[in-house]
C-alpha cells in the first residue's frame, strides 16, 4: 500500500506508543477531532495520544489511503480494550508542508 510518508510516521509512532514521534507528524497548531473532542496543538495531540493509548492500548492496522497530498482518508482497523474492537476507522486528514495539519477519526 503507498502511504504518505507522513502517515507511515504516524502509524509506526503509534505502534511504538512514542507520543512525541506521533505528534511530530502533525503541524504546530493542528487539530484532531476525536470522540466529539477537538485537541488543538502538538501538546494537546501529544496527550489525547498518550491517554488514548493507556485507556485502549490500541493497535492500528493501515487497510487505505485515498487522496493525494493535499487531504485524503486513511482507512485503518483499530483493535484494543474498547467494545466492537476491532473497529474500522477512516482517518480524515490533510496536509500542509509535509505533516498533518487536520485529523477527524469518523467510523
């Protein structure tokens, strides 16, 4: 599967539970909507991740990228501690300059 690079980044971030790799994926005021929350900034992205990951200890399994280098949807399975894992997610993302400036997880 071609993925942007970007998103291969984030995908072994989050396999490694490294929240400081996960946001460096992102731009400095980017956001992410998750779970009707918005987390604004490397810092607030850095935190959702490292609960995120602790209260689910989730693991994602890339299935799609549709897009180009602009915006696109990554369609991921995600399994951990939470009810239906595992769960088929669609990462709505785009880009500015190489990193991710907007990330909004729908199912």
């Amino acid at each position: 599967m071609n993925l942007p690079k970007v998103i291969t980044d984030l995908v072994k971030a989050q396999e490694n539970k490294n929240s400081v790799a996960f946001a460096d994926c992102f731009t400095e005021n980017a956001t992410v909507f998750d779970e009707r929350k918005a987390h604004t900034g490397k810092e607030q992205i850095k935190g959702w991740m490292e609960q995120t990951t602790k209260e689910y200890n989730m693991v994602m399994k890339p299935i799609s990228f549709k897009g180009n280098n602009e915006a696109g949807v990554f369609t991921t399975e995600v399994s951990g501690t939470f009810p239906g894992s595992p769960i088929l997610f669609n990462y709505n993302v785009q880009f500015k300059g190489g990193l991710i400036r907007s990330l909004e997880i729908t199912d």
